[in-house]
C-alpha cells in the first residue's frame, strides 16, 4: 500500500467531517495573532511556552504536516515568512482560505513529510511539526530532512504521541476501559486482524504507525539537534489520557 496516498485521501475526508484539527482559526484568533498575542498547540492541550519561540517578525518558518488552516496563519499573522507543507490537498486548501480571508501571505506546498528535497538547505529558522509523524511509517527521515532544511542556530517544535498509548486496544474506550492487546511497534497495516484491518480501510481512516521513544527522541539527536525544551500533554477528552501523559513536545536546536 502506498500509506501516503493513503493518508492524504483519508485526511482530505477529515476535512469533510470536520475534525477539530481542521477547523480553521476565526478572525479573531487573527487579530490577537498580528498584535504578537500567539498561543498554539504541539498537542492536544498545553499550549507552547512563550520561551520557546523565536522573534517571529521575519521568521522564515517551515509548518511541517501542519495544515488545517490553523498553525501557518497565526504565525504570518505575528509577522513571520510562512510555508505550510502538508500531504492533503483539503488540510491546504483551508490555510488558502484564512489567508484570501485575513489577507495573509502564505507559501502552500504539498507532499510527504520526509521528503523535503525541494527546499534548500538552511531555508528555515523555525519548524513548527505538532502531532503528526503518527502517519508516517519511518521517523527517522523526518528528523533528518528537518535537520537539513533548518539554518544553524534554527529551532525545530515537535509534538507526537507517547508510543506506550498504541499497546492499548481503545474499542471500549467510551465506557473508560483501557485493555492491553497490543505489542510495540504497533502499525495500522498489521497489528489489528485482518478482519479490523479491512473494516478500519474500508472506512477511509488514517493509518498509524507507533514510534519508539528511541526512534522520536534519539532520532532528534542522531540527526544532530540538540533538545533545549520537553513537556508532556495529555488528551482530556480520552480515556487514556486519565492514567497517564500520552503526549510529548520537545523543542531542539540545530546547533550553530
């Protein structure tokens, strides 16, 4: 299965539905932004630490899988040079419409997440990547073409999913049990039976892929970056994230 086509036609349905991660911010959001109030979310609920970002007036920033109409236009709208690159054409399409609403200069690109190859390298000072390398099979690469494409000195944002939340069969979730069924890595494409795994394609879901803490953290270090910033989040409207944080955000530096 070609899991890119895949996921970018199932998140193109997303978008559809309405998944809160799609809703574009209101012009009020826009507003607060252009008078240097931002607040934004790597994960599901903590808002990024003000320490974190760098002067965005001017900013070459790179909104890594991290379109929805949501991220990229609050950070032209505080000032900064902003590329959105995503793999559905829908979760673009909503960032070009808050930016024909607001007037917001925005450079869209579509494409996989560890395929940076049509920027240079050094391009950016700032990757802002919330959750999202759960739909990519391999992280590694993410890390790496992130690396690349940041300037020395430049600082990457990262938020994705504590692997440990992917060993949990989540069917009864709703009545707030947490069964354990799974072992790690788990992948979409071959921990469920095949009769899940069907019923799961059939409905047009995203796939997921779990990632070890090796793979998220480590991968971080091994392509060079050195971590400055880490919290972890959880998700209060799921039963998982009652028991413990399933969520992490780290901030790493490509050292000058």
């Amino acid at each position: 299965m070609d899991v890119h086509e895949y996921n970018r036609r199932a998140w193109n349905r997303e978008v559809a539905q309405g998944n809160p991660w799609t809703i574009p911010v209101t012009p009020e959001e826009v507003a607060r932004a252009r008078v240097g109030e931002v607040s934004l979310l790597l994960t599901p609920s903590k808002p990024v630490p003000a320490d974190w970002w760098l002067p965005l007036p001017g900013c070459r920033v790179l909104c890594l899988a991290s379109g929805g109409g949501q991220q990229g236009p609050i950070l032209a709208a505080a000032g900064a040079h902003v590329t959105v690159f995503d793999a559905s054409d829908a979760q673009l399409a909503r960032d070009r419409e808050v930016a024909e609403r607001e007037g917001l200069t925005l450079r869209l690109e579509q494409g996989d997440m560890a395929d940076l190859g049509r920027f240079d390298d050094g391009s950016y000072d700032l990757i802002f990547h919330p959750v999202s390398n759960c739909f990519a099979p391999q992280v590694r690469p993410v890390w790496r073409e992130a690396f690349r494409v940041l300037r020395p000195g430049g600082v990457l944002l990262a938020g994705f999913i504590n692997p440990v939340r992917y060993i949990f069969d989540l069917n009864m979730a709703d009545e707030g049990w947490m069964v354990v069924r799974y072992a790690l890595p788990y992948s979409d494409l071959t921990s469920p039976s095949s009769e899940e795994r069907e019923k799961y394609i059939q409905n047009g879901e995203p796939l997921e892929f779990s990632h070890t803490l090796d793979e998220q953290i480590g991968g971080q270090l091994e392509a060079g970056f050195l971590l400055s910033g880490f919290f972890e989040d959880v998700d209060p409207d799921f039963v998982v994230g009652k028991h413990f944080p399933d969520f992490i955000a780290t901030r790493a530096i490509k050292p000058a």
